[in-house]
C-alpha cells in the first residue's frame, strides 16, 4: 500500500516522496485505524488525509470549521482533477442537494462540511447513502473542553459514526496538550488509542524577550534594519492591527 500511496502523492502532488511521518498516518488510516495526528501549521496535514483517500474506494469526508480552507482545498483538488465540494452557510439548497447527490452517486472523492451541518436531517439522509472512506476531522483540538478554541458541535461528531461503523476517523491538529490527546481521542470514540505526533522544534526560528515601554519606536527600528522579505506583527485584536498598519504606513513602511 505504501507504494500505492507515494505514487499517488507524486502524480497529484508532484512529491517523490512523504516528510517525517506522514507516511506513517497514512498507513495507519489506510488500514483502517482510528489516528490522532499532532502535526506543526505548515508540517502537510491535508497530504495526510487526501493522499489515503485516494487510495480508498468511497467519498472522504472532511469536517472543518473554516470557510476559508474549505473553499482553497477544493479549488486546489479541482485543480489537479480531483472531484471534490464544500457546503458551507449562504449555499442555495439547490446547490447542497446537488453536493449530496454526487457524495452518494459516487461522483465526489472529498466533502467538505463544517461540524455544525453533521447534526441537520439532511446531512443525516444523505450519509445514510454514501460510501465513505474517511472522515477527517481538522482542528480536531476544538473537540476538547481542555484545549484553546472549544467548539460544542465538535462533540456530535462521534454521533455520526453509528451510520459508518467501519470507517476510520483521523483527527488533526497543530497543537495539543497530553489531556487533550486523550480528550480527542475519548470524543471521538477511537476504537483503540493511535497518536502520532512530530517535533515542533523549527530551526529556522528564534525567540527573543524584549521588555521596552516604546513598542512602536522597537517596531519601527527592527522594520528598519529589514533589507529583504515581509514581517509579521501579531496583536491582540483586528482594531489594533488596523491601527498599527495605519501607522506604519504612515512612517514609510507598507502595511
């Protein structure tokens, strides 16, 4: 299976081959294993759950509570000729009915849904009717009351599985505390516990405390010693970066 799934990553994706652990999940998902991965923002999670996909005869369902990455993954797999769809809120039903039908009708190899369409008859109905390979769950942190960005539709999720008994789950996040390793893995009723988990070491980055009263004077000469690329200022709130930007603009610096 292995060598199945590193062809399908180099023909859809154009990698000869896996980074440090993927493959690994992949396996596990493949065999059909309940599997929590623990990987870095930017270590590849969406390889980990579409490359296995691929290799698997059905439709992959993908539970995720951003919009915004719903919409970028399926017009990126429809840009390499994979059959994919969202439904998402502000979607006509005309349009969610045609969704469904292609789930069940075997037309699409990905659905995408947030967490608060599991629980509607509808979505109900149609599951009933569908072959799925996988369910995905993204941002799997947001199922466990002990993690930063809990989410109460994440606990339905569980609920789904008695209309797919025999479909593997893989949970993923960027980020989680041993308790709430275990919290995801209990919410999502894994059949036996399986985690696989990467260093979040990243060599390329350095941290450094400075306690200075003038921010915008630190920010300004830091900006100023910048000869090449971007930076990134990060603050508490949507009003601050407004106003910060509004300020480095008004010094010479685009923001």
């Amino acid at each position: 299976m292995s060598e199945l799934t590193r062809n399908i990553l180099q023909q859809y994706w154009g990698y000869p081959s896996f980074r440090p652990m993927q493959e690994d999940i992949v396996d596990a998902v493949v065999n059909g294993n309940d599997t929590l991965a623990l990987l870095p923002t930017g270590g590849g999670k969406s390889i980990c759950f579409q490359v296995p996909a691929m290799s698997m005869d059905g439709v992959c369902i993908v539970i995720t509570p951003l919009i915004s990455l719903m919409k970028d993954q399926v017009m990126h797999l429809k840009k390499i000729g994979i059959a994919a769809a969202a439904i998402f809120s502000g979607m006509h039903h005309n349009e969610i009915e045609i969704a469904y039908n292609q789930a069940a009708f075997g037309m699409l190899k990905f659905l995408y849904v947030s967490p608060e369409r599991l629980m509607t008859d509808s979505f109900i109905e149609a599951l009933k009717k569908m072959k799925v390979s996988l369910l995905a769950v993204d941002e799997s942190h947001c199922i466990s009351q002990w993690g930063y960005d809990f989410r109460p539709p994440y606990l339905k999720i569980a609920e789904i599985r008695k209309y797919i008994p025999n479909t593997p789950v893989l949970a993923l996040t960027a980020t989680a505390t041993p308790q709430v390793v275990d919290d995801i893995q209990y919410r999502l009723a894994f059949k036996k516990n399986n985690v696989f988990q990467t260093s979040y070491e990243r060599k390329n980055v350095t941290y450094n405390v400075i306690h200075e009263a003038d921010k915008f004077g630190l920010m300004y000469r830091l900006l100023q010693k910048m000869t090449s690329g971007s930076g990134i200022v990060y603050v508490r709130s949507r009003k601050r970066t407004k106003i910060i930007a509004d300020w480095l603009q008004s010094v010479g610096i685009s923001a």
